[in-house]
C-alpha cells in the first residue's frame, strides 16, 4: 500500500507534537518494506515497497514509505531541522 493521503498532514501532527524528529541521528537504510508501520502516516510499507530507516537520538527506529521520508525531511526543515545524517 502506498503512503497515506492524509501523510503529509499526519507529518506536520506528528513534527509539531514531538513524535517524530526533525533529524535522524544514526545510519540510514534503504531496503524492500516487511508490512512494518511507515512512521510518518501510520500504514504498511509493504514488501514491494522501497522503505527508509534511521535511528532517532534515543536509539528508536523510525522507517518510511519514498513519500513519506521525502515529506519528513521537507517539513523538518521548515521546522529547523536538517536532513537526516548519514
């Protein structure tokens, strides 16, 4: 299933509320999805889907569908965040 609709919306939600970071501070990774939860708008990355990982300040993993980490990383700087690190 591709991102949500609703994904840039729940995005913003998620950045303003503090549930999402606005950087990623460990590796990211790009694989195939395995039906985990995209961080970002809440549905299946599935297993024919490209899917981004990275690790949050307090070691938690964070993954997104293309879309979805696109538009975090988007929002994030208008934020006054930055790109995830690599």
């Amino acid at each position: 299933m591709p991102s949500s609709p609703e994904a840039a919306n729940k995005i913003r939600e998620k950045l303003a509320a503090g549930t999402l970071p606005h950087v990623a501070h460990g590796i990211t990774f790009a694989g195939y999805g395995a039906g985990r939860l995209c961080s970002g708008c809440d549905t299946p990355i599935l297993t024919g889907e490209m899917e981004y990982e990275a690790e949050t300040r307090d070691r938690r993993t964070i993954r997104f569908h293309v879309r979805c980490v696109l538009l975090w990383q988007m929002h994030a700087r208008q934020r006054g965040g930055s790109e995830p690190a690599e």
